[in-house]
C-alpha cells in the first residue's frame, strides 16, 4: 500500500459566514488534507504540532481514519494555532479576524521513520523551512512531492519559499498567487514560469471556477461542482490538495493522465467540504456518495463531438 | 441544409485595450454571430440596420461568406450604430466611451419571406420589442429560439424583455446578469429561477472562466481555453453565440448532448475571437485550425476515471 506523508497545520477554527458562525472548531491544513486522503486506500501520517489544550477526541477523529498521528507533537502547557476569519456576502472574500501561532512558533518537525520512505509527500501550507526541513529527513527521493503555499510565504519569506519550490515535483498555488510570483497576468504565462522555477507539475486553483493542471504544453481543466449553496469555503483548497494526493498515493502512478484523475478526486472532495463547517462534511461522508458525486464530474464535463 | 436566422446590430466599434486601439471598425453582435455560423454547413440570414455611412466592402464580407444580407436595411441619409469602449488591464473591466445608437432607433426588423421558416432564430442583444418582433413573424414555430441580452434591457425594458424570455427555448445570459435578473447569488439557484421564466436551457456564460448549460436537473460545463493572451474580448460572447446556434442548425438536433456538443463549438469559435482586434480573427480562420482546436478541448477537459 502506497505511504502519504503530510505535514501541516492541526489547529482551532472559528468560522463565521453569511448563514452562521462557530466556536473553536477543528480545523488545520494537514486536518483537511488528511481527512480527504482518508476516503483512499493508503497508509497516511500527519507530522504537527498541537497544544495542551487541544480535545483528544480531535486526534482520535484522525486515528479512528487510519491516519498515523505519532508525528504530531503535543506541546506541554502550549496552546495551538489559532485562526479566526468572517466571510463576505458572497463567501469570494474573506477577512481574518485573528491569528495565533502559538506552538507553531517553535516547531521543529520531525518525520516518523516508518514514513521517511513515503512514496508521496504532501507540504500543506505552512513555514518553507518547516517544509524544507521535511523533505531534507526523507531517506530517499519520494516518488512525488507536492507543496501547497500561499501569498503570506511570498511576502514575508520569499527565498526561504523558493528554495523549496525549486525541489517538488507539484506546486498548488490560487490563481492570484500564481499571478503574485511570477509577475504573469495570464495562468498560461504564470504556469510556464512557475516550471522554471522547478516544478514538473503547476496546478492553479481557482476556487468556484475550478482549477489548472499545467506540464510541459499540456493543462487539463477540472470545473468545480456547480453547487445550489456553498455553506464555509475554509478548507476546501486543503481538501482539494487531499483528494490530489490520495489518489496518485493509492494509485502510484505519476502520469500526467493519472494526474487529471487526481485533479478530479480533489474538486469532487472538495465539493463536499464546502457544504458544511469545517471539518463536518468531510466526517460524515461515505464511499457511495463520494462515487454518485464523481458520476456527476463525468456528465458535467464529458462530451462526444466529431472533429473532422 | 438547416435555416439560421440571426437579428443585431451590424455596427462599427471603436475599441482601445491595453495593447493598442483601434478607428472605427466592423462590430455589431449579428456580425459576429454570422461570422461565427458561418463556419457551419447551413443557409444563414441577418436581420439588422445600417446607415449610409456603412461600407459596401464590410457587407460584402458577410456576403462572401454566404450569409443572406437582403434583411439589412440601409437607411438613406442615416448614421450606423456607433459603440466606443476601452478595457482595463485585466481586460476583464471595460468602460463605455461612446454609444450612439442613430439608426437602430426607428428600426422595423423585416423578417425575409425565405427565412420565414428558419429552424433556429437567434435573438443577438437588442431592444426586446424588435426581438419579439421577429418571433411574431415567423410562419411557423422555430425548431429553437435563442435569445442573448443584457443588463441594459433588464435596467430599461423589462416587461418587455420578461416577455420575449417566455418565449424563447435558450437564453444566453453573463453571470452577473442571471445573478440581476433573478436575485439569486447560486446560479445553480439562478438558472432554475430562469427555468422557471421560460427558457428550457439557460447558458451562463462566465467569460474566462468557461460557460454552463442548464436543462432541468442537467449541468454541463464548457471551459474558456486557457490562453497566453487575450488581446480583445469584444465580441466574444457573440460568436461563442454564433458557434452555438451553428451548430445546433448544422446538425438539426436540439437534444440536451447536443447542446453540450454546440457549447463547445461555440466556446471553441470564441478562443479564437479574442486573439485579434474586432473581427480580425475571425475573417482569417480556417477550418483547419478550428478543428485542431476542437481537439484542445478535449485534452483539456476528457478524464477516464473508474467509479466503484
């Protein structure tokens, strides 16, 4: 069975949007790529870093799925990362009410050594030398590593960032960001620069208007489910990067073809993901919806047409 | 061979984009709807108005191309339609500059006596009441009335338009007008609501970000292609228009897989519109290149993925 190492946040939300608001609720980017990878067949650990004061039925969620949790660490009398944001009307923007780093301010991670062979490594978005650090204890070159970043990293860490972008396989980056790093208006001329910077693959997210997979000349498209509400968008970029790499982890294949498939497991996932807070959808969801869902990702973008 | 008859302006544009601009050339939404039907293998008509000022060589163009111009009047003494528009640098923004309707303002549409029959009328962007007269003078129920508009008419005339959409079988409307004229933010909520007018299929277009086709509980998705550069989108959703009742009249088919086939010829037909100013592009199209892009399509958006 193929191995998933992720790296990321597992942290307190507290969500509100135009139909409700939450306490403190589970949320982190390595927790949502951790409980998409879940629905696949796969051996996956989380490395990370929580506080004293976080529930373990929080950390039992995750072991109940299977995911290998002796990498993150619990920091004693440490309190964990904390975000807070509000979203507007039309959930496109969003504002952060608060951010903590508390325990992340100090982590050292540190890769278990049944997972320092891990076919497929996933960065979730967090300090490039945390995720350099990640990479540099693997004992052999993972078949694929896949980072996921945000504009926070280009504006205050940006040679830290490069030199981790320089060394995956896959970036996954939201289409301003791709604009950010590369000075490029058009995603055509961001990709092309984004694979001059080191990686193969550049997958661009686009939220509500799905999302790009660039290599080489090739870029395949994955629409997002037209839905009849989104309910709390937090998450779904994580769930996406989830759904990714779980199926090229269950399935071992590194092709482009494969990667298309890929793409459609993590917009499928995700359109779950957004039709609850936070985490909620995503625990409560089984294999045949997930298939029923997937079905219509076939109707909603095959076509037939003759071309002479 | 299937019927097609088109009513809209036949105008000159005044255009100014980030790249450069243009005098006074050849616009108009019936323009670019019969350049891009005419791709297809079917006998096209436009229905419009032009002044004396309109060149003879711009309508020879039309006429080179097979379309059937005796339902363009020239008023003698009279002044073309007149639009002026410069885009922001996104080209995703765009503001008038001048919009100077003279001869469409006393414009009777005459519906030619061999047209009378059409099987597809395409109602391109225009004051509702002229729409609605030439549904009144078809002899017979078209096969399928399309009809695109725009906010302009829901600001202005809208129990006027409310009518015309009642009548027809398609509407092609942008995502921000379907949001207007229906207050609802989901357009999955908003093409049900338009359903709900009328119109058995509801087209959203969302320039960039691809077009969607609704029928009943049925969602298919068109991507735009991604493209290193757009120079000019002016005109593209008329053609993307054009490619779509092109189609359909070409293959004599008004089926639902039909129709995901005719918005991809249509979303094809626009790729092309927007590499060049105006027309440009589309005067020197081949039908080599269109079917070369037909087949982008289908790389970028054909996935093979096993559901269990």
């Amino acid at each position: 069975m193929g191995k998933l190492l992720i790296v990321g946040t597992v942290a307190f939300d507290a969500i509100e949007t135009p139909f409700g608001k939450t306490d403190k609720i589970l949320g982190g980017a390595a927790t949502f790529i951790g409980l998409a990878a879940s629905h696949f067949n796969l051996d996956a650990a989380i490395i990370s870093v929580v506080g004293e004061d976080f529930p373990q039925d929080y950390l039992d969620l995750l072991k109940d799925r299977d995911i290998d949790i002796s990498g993150i660490e619990i920091v004693p009398g440490g309190k964990t990362f904390f975000w807070s944001g509000k979203y507007g009307n039309d959930l496109n923007t969003r504002e952060t009410l608060a951010t903590e780093p508390n325990v992340l301010i100090d982590f050292k991670p540190v890769v278990p050594d049944n997972f320092k062979d891990a076919d497929v490594v996933m960065l979730g978005n967090l300090h490039p030398d945390i995720q350099l650090s990640v990479i540099e204890q693997m004992e052999e070159r993972p078949k694929l590593i896949v980072l996921d970043t945000m504009n926070f990293w280009m504006n205050t860490t940006l040679p830290e960032l490069m030199k981790v972008i320089e060394k995956v396989d896959v970036i996954t980056i939201n289409d301003e960001e791709a604009r950010q790093l590369t000075n490029e208006y058009s995603l055509v001329r961001a990709a092309a620069a984004i694979h001059e910077m080191g990686p193969k693959y550049v997958v661009i997210k686009k939220g509500e208007h799905g999302a790009l997979l660039f290599h080489k000349e090739r870029i395949f498209f994955a629409p997002a489910l037209p839905l009849e509400e989104v309910f709390d968008p937090t998450g779904a970029g994580d769930t996406f990067a989830g759904g990714f790499v779980g199926h090229i982890t269950e399935s071992g294949n590194i092709s482009f073809n494969n990667l298309r498939n890929a793409v459609i497991h993590g917009s499928n996932l995700a359109s779950f993901c957004v039709e609850r807070f936070g985490t909620e959808r995503m625990l409560n969801l089984d294999r045949k919806e997930v298939g029923q869902r997937l079905q219509e990702f076939v109707e909603l973008t095959q076509f037939d047409i003759e071309i002479e």
